[in-house]
C-alpha cells in the first residue's frame, strides 16, 4: 500500500477538526490575530496602495456578500479575500511565524472571514479555519526554513494558499480526498517573487491576497471535480524540488505532519509591535531603550554598529547603497541602516514612519550612513529573532543594549492591552472610537456568534469623515 502524502496526511487531519480540538491557548491567540489582521488591513485601506486593490478588485471581482474591512464595498467571495488579504501587509505590520517567516494570519483572516460571509459560518468555524490555516501554512515553511527567502521567494505566497485551500475546504466540509485535490491545485496557483525588495514596489503586499483568493478557488474547485496532485509539496516537480532545487539538504518533508495536533507550530509566531520587517524589530527595541535612558542626541553619535545572523543580510541589510537611501515606504520597512535612523531621530517607529518627508530628511539619511552591520556567526537563526546596538559618540563614549528575543514573541509577548492599543491605532484610519470598541468586543467572543460574518461586517462599517483617508 503506498505511503500517504504530506497534503493527504494534513487532509486527514483537517477534514475533521472541530473547534473543540484546539487548545484554548491556541483558540485565544487565533482571536486575536484575526482581530490584529482586521486592524492592519483596515489601515491598509488609507493607503495608496489600498486604493489601487479596492479599485482593481471592484473592477475584476463584482459584487458578492462579502466586504472590504474599513470600507465595505460589497465583493465577490474571493475579491473580497484577496482584498483584504492584500490589505494587511500595506504597512508591513502584520505577524510573523519566526522560523519559516511565513506572514500567516492576514491570509487566514481575510478568507475565514469572507467564507463565513457566503456561507453564514459560526465564530467557532472561522477560530478554527483560521487557526488550522494558518497552522498548515507554518508547517509547510518549516521543512525548509530560509531556504525560499534566499532564492528569492516570499514565504508568504508560496505557503499560505496551502493553508488557505485547506481553510477553505474545511469550511465547505471537504472530505479529505477532496481537501487534497484543492492542496494539488492551489500548489499551481502559489507564487511569490520578491523583486520588488529591489526598487520598493509593492508587489509583495499582494501575496497575502493572492493566497486568501487562491486557497478560495481552489476549495471551490476541488469541490466541482477539478484534480490535482497528492504529491504537491515533495513530489518530483512538487513546491520543494522545484523552488529549491540546489539546497544543500533536502526539506524535511516529514515535519510538516509530525504530531499534528499535540505540537502547534504556530505558537512560534509573532506579533508586530513596529510596522517594519520582523528580523529588525529587536534592533529597534534596543536602539530606542538606549535613546530613552543616555538622552542620546542623534547628530552626536559617531556610529551605530550592529551584529547580525547572515540569513538576514540579504533581507534587510544589503545592497548598502538601496537599504540606506530607500525609494518608497515600503523600501524602507526592509531597511535596518534607514530603519534605526528613523527611530533614533524621530524617536519611535508607528504608523506615520516612513512618510515621503522622513525619507527625505538630511538628518536620517546622515545617519542611515553611520548604521554597520557585521555578521555574527553566534547569533540564532530565525526561530529566535535577536538584536544588539553598540552606539558611539563623537566624544567617545559608548553605550550597548541586547534584545534576546523580539517583543511579540512567545519568549517576549505584547501585553493585551499593547495590542489591542494597536488595533485602535490601526483601526482609526477608517472607524470611530465607538465602531472600534464593537469591533474588539466581537472578536474576543468570537466563539460564541453564531454568524462571524456579523465581525466583517462590523469591521466594514466606517462612518463617513472619520479616518485619515
């Protein structure tokens, strides 16, 4: 009898999951990330960017009974997710699972979300769609971990459609041969290129939508008939042999489903307390502790030198010349020299960083010269996202301070109350103060509405003259 595959192994165990297998911890989280993710695509929405995805999905997408967070033009099932989707990383703000880097909850909240608007699904459907999704997702990303950022790929769109087909699926009450055949189909549909980390186009805000719509289609699809191969992930054209195909090891396929259910991956995951790239948060935290308690005056210091892991040179740190001088916010926000220039002159790093006039300040980008980095051969890998500054004065003094493990993480958590201060933030862009506060009080008793579509709505519902945008 031949051996299951990974995405046979993961359809087994999907297909029956009931909110009451999760772990209350796990259950409690998956809350507040979805609540999080809602914040950051509504956010999202005042950008830009927003209003180039809200134009292009109504232009594509056509009405449906599903709603854009913030502003609540009626989509298409799938437009609406890919909106949404798209949405909660226009500010680079959104939680990270630290080991495979794989952004996982703005996909899996936007496509629970607008489900359960089709399908009138409860609050315990989307918790656990959303929680399972996402799950999927870290498991894939860590049978190769780095091994897709240093080829180029985003984790984000090459991993979550494959949460997102299995979240789908799970609330289309998929059998697990069907659930298998939307995981072989959306394998075709995942993509991620990060080219645009060259010149700081947005691109990369779209791979979250893209797997929210992605995983959706290929549900739907899987239940209407359409095939695709059980061996998606390690097969011999599969997402690893082809995406990876000169690593100097093979992926450990076998940790994609080893202790399903007993061993949460997505436990590893954090949240952002600062809208940049995950891997510079530490070096943030350390930086701004430094300017609180010496009263540094920037345009004294001498230098700002900072050790590294090597995973992360290509991903924040070079080519010099681009990280200091970034094109666009979104350049920017993978920057670490421009980054901690930033919060050292402007002395905090929110949702007004990176504005046209910061990234084009004399007195940060003087700065932006002066921030070294070095590779530290004892610095953790991406399972513990570290960080240490060493700053210099011209009169020779020296300061350092280490941040062992970012704020938002399991090891360093946000406080409830920081991360329901940054919904508020992130949600004022769109929502009254009143509208906010319904918001968070129906995704914290989530569980217990018997439509969570009631949520996306609530979330959809800004007043006319509130926000920034």
């Amino acid at each position: 009898m031949t051996e299951p595959t990974a995405s046979e192994r993961l359809a087994r165990w999907a297909a029956p999951l009931a909110y009451e297998d999760l772990p209350a911890d796990v259950a409690e989280a998956t809350k507040l990330r979805i609540l999080d993710s809602i914040g950051l695509a509504i956010a999202g929405s005042a950008t830009p960017f927003g209003d180039a995805v809200r134009e292009a999905a109504q232009a594509y997408g056509g009405a449906g009974p599903a709603h854009v967070f913030g502003t609540g033009e009626p989509l298409a099932t799938g437009a609406a997710a890919f909106t949404n989707g798209a949405l909660s990383q226009a500010l680079e703000y959104d939680d990270t699972h630290n080991e495979s880097i794989v952004h996982m909850s703005g996909p899996s909240t936007a496509a629970a979300l607008a489900m359960a608007e089709a399908t009138g699904a409860s609050g315990k459907a989307v918790i656990t769609a959303a929680a399972l999704g996402s799950e999927i997702a870290c498991r894939i990303g860590v049978a190769a971990p780095q091994a897709f950022h240093k080829r180029g790929f985003h984790p984000t769109g090459l991993f979550s459609p494959f949460g997102c087909a299995y979240l789908a699926g799970r609330m289309l009450d998929l059998p697990p041969e069907r659930l298998t055949l939307a995981a072989g189909i959306v394998g075709s549909f995942a993509a991620g290129l990060l080219q645009c980390w060259v010149d700081g186009t947005q691109s990369k805000f779209l791979h979250p939508g893209w797997a929210a719509q992605s995983g959706i289609a290929s549900a739907y699809l899987a239940r209407a008939g359409a095939t695709g191969p059980s061996a998606v992930l390690e097969g011999r054209f599969g997402l690893f042999a082809s995406h990876i195909q000169d690593g100097p090891a093979g992926p450990d396929i076998a940790r994609i489903t080893m202790r399903l259910g007993e061993h949460w991956e997505s436990r590893g995951a954090s949240f952002k307390p600062y809208p940049v790239a995950h891997v510079i948060h530490p070096y943030i935290d350390a930086l701004l502790r430094l300017r609180a308690e010496h009263g540094i005056d920037p345009a004294e210091i001498e230098a700002i030198d900072c050790p590294v892991a090597a995973y992360i040179v290509p991903i924040v740190c070079e080519p010099l010349a681009e990280k200091r001088r970034p094109n666009t916010d979104s350049h920017g926000r993978v920057s670490l020299a421009y980054t901690l220039a930033e919060a050292m002159v402007r002395g905090r790093i929110g949702r007004d960083a990176y504005a046209p006039s910061s990234l084009t300040d004399p007195s940060i980008l003087a700065l932006a010269d002066r921030v070294h980095h070095r590779v530290d051969m004892h610095f953790p890998g991406p399972e513990q996202f570290k960080g240490e500054v060493r700053i210099t004065l011209r009169d020779g003094r020296h300061f350092e301070a280490v941040e062992e493990h970012n704020r938002g993480s399991a090891a360093n958590p946000m406080a409830l109350k920081d991360l329901i201060a940054k919904f508020e933030e992130n949600a004022s862009a769109r929502l009254s103060a009143a509208q906010s506060a319904l918001v968070i009080e129906a995704a914290m008793t989530l569980e217990r509405a018997p439509r969570a579509g009631d949520l996306a709505r609530l979330a959809a519902e800004a007043r006319p003259g509130v926000g920034t945008a």
